[in-house]
C-alpha cells in the first residue's frame, strides 16, 4: 500500500507542475479520486457475500487528434481480501471519436470486461473480444425560447438534456459462467442526462437486447445516475451510478439481492495536461 500512496503522491506533483506542458500537442486529461461500492454476489457455495470495495480510481484520456481519444480507468484497491470477486476488473479501456457537440456522431471501441494485470497475457485476447463497437448520436435540448410547456424544466442557460441514442455490437458473448456462448451480441439503447442546473445532472440508460438468450444476469435494462461534474481541470466532482442488473418490474432477474448500494459512488478531481 506504500507503494501506491507514494506512486500517487508523484504523480499529483508531475500533474501540479506539468499544466502548461503538451504531449504531442495534444491533451491529457482525466481525474483521480476515491470510489466506493458494494459488489453482492454468489460464491461457489451458494453463498450471499457482500464485498465492500475501497479503491483510488484514475481515469487517463488521451486526445490524440481533434475528438479521437484512448481512454483508460484504472483501480488500485485498498482493502484486498480474500472474499474478493474473482471477475472484479481491475483497468477498462476505450478508444474512439468521442464528440460532445449537439448533433453529432461517436463511434470505437469499449471493454469493461474482468481485465486483471497478472492475467494480461492469458486473458486480453478473450476479453478483448468479448468488448464491444458502438455508434451513438447526441442531441442537446436547451432552453427553448418558445415552447411554454418545456421552460419548467430549465432553470436558467447552463440547463440542458442530452439525448444519445446508441448501439453497441459485440463480436463474441459469454454466458454467466464466463464460458463462450456465441457471436454477435447487439444491443439497442438510449442514455438521457438531464443537466438541471450548473454541473449538477442526473442521467439514465434504457435497454433492449435483441438476442434475448444473449442477455447475462447483470446486463442491464436500465442504468442511473447523479451527480455533479465540472470537466475543467482541478475541478472536485462527485458522481453515483448504478450499471448492473436492473430489471423492469415485468422482467425476472437472477440477482434480485442487487440495490441501489451496489453502485459505485465517486469522489474525485480532474486535471488536464
């Protein structure tokens, strides 16, 4: 744990005194900060195990060219323990054309699969086919200047909704045990952020699998979240969601011990470079 105390210690020194530097002329840019959730599962004897993960989460972005970047999250944890999930993921990747302009495209790739360190090698092919493409388009609703019954919704000019529709393909799908259950995995969906008011947000996904024997227990038919976030750099930020296994009343669900305490709460600040 000294180690990484120490490793993060430099780092936010190199960051302090690197504002003005430039890679490539271009851009880093990303947070670091604390992350908390719960993780309930299932162990190999049947047992409900509630794993309360402590970590420092860092998030790395780096624009290579207008809006293409690669970006990284990585989690160094705290309180390792033997009742750890073994699937827990360590670093997530994504890189692609990622636009925050009104009426534009996104486009890459993204893996949130169970990527460990000292399983790189044996694990990154699997893992990276099992991540997935996806294409999405935004819309921003700002406050109107004539449409009475929307003007409730916005509190002044930093008031918005985001609107992104999107779809996601991934070349290879496992079934709950982590086996190879088959390829092409699509799905549809859309993610709506209502910013009400400066940084202040609350968001939503909704989901459909058209592969319905492709949907694992925790997939999702819905995600939320809030927070409040402010992306320019040395900014302090707080944000909660929930991704995993949320069911429509009339959808049945394998995990129905999973709550709003399973998502993962975030304090954090940003930086750039």
């Amino acid at each position: 744990m000294k180690k990484y105390l120490i490793l993060l210690a430099i780092l936010f020194v190199q960051l302090v005194n690197a504002q003005e530097k430039t890679l490539f002329n271009n851009k880093l840019k990303g947070d670091i900060g604390y992350s908390l959730s719960k993780i309930s599962f299932i162990d190999t004897e049947d047992v409900l195990q509630e794993y309360y993960r402590n970590a420092v989460k860092i998030n790395l972005n780096i624009n290579f060219w207008r809006d293409f970047q690669f970006k990284n999250t990585f989690y160094i944890d705290i309180n390792k323990s033997d009742i750890e999930p073994v699937w827990l993921s360590e670093y997530f990747f994504q890189i692609g054309n990622y636009n925050w302009r009104n009426k534009t495209f996104s486009y890459g790739y993204e893996n949130y699969q169970p990527n460990k360190w000292d399983s790189f090698f044996e694990d990154f092919y699997t893992n990276l086919k099992r991540g997935y493409f996806f294409g999405s388009y935004k819309y921003v609703i700002t406050k109107p200047k004539n449409k009475e019954s929307l003007k409730p919704l916005f509190w002044d000019e930093t008031s918005k909704i985001d609107i992104s529709p999107i779809i996601k393909i991934h070349p290879e799908y496992q079934d709950e045990f982590n086996e190879f259950a088959g390829n092409i995995k699509p799905i549809v969906g859309v993610n709506i952020r209502y910013v009400i008011i400066k940084n202040i947000y609350v968001e939503a996904g909704l989901f459909y699998y058209p592969v319905q024997e492709s949907k694992l227990p925790w997939d999702p038919d819905y995600t939320y979240g809030f927070g409040i976030f402010d992306h320019r750099k040395f900014k302090i930020n707080f944000s909660y969601g929930n991704w995993i296994s949320n069911r429509y009343s009339w959808n049945t669900t394998e995990l129905d011990y999973h709550g709003f305490l399973n998502g993962e709460f975030v304090l954090n600040f940003t930086y750039s470079w």
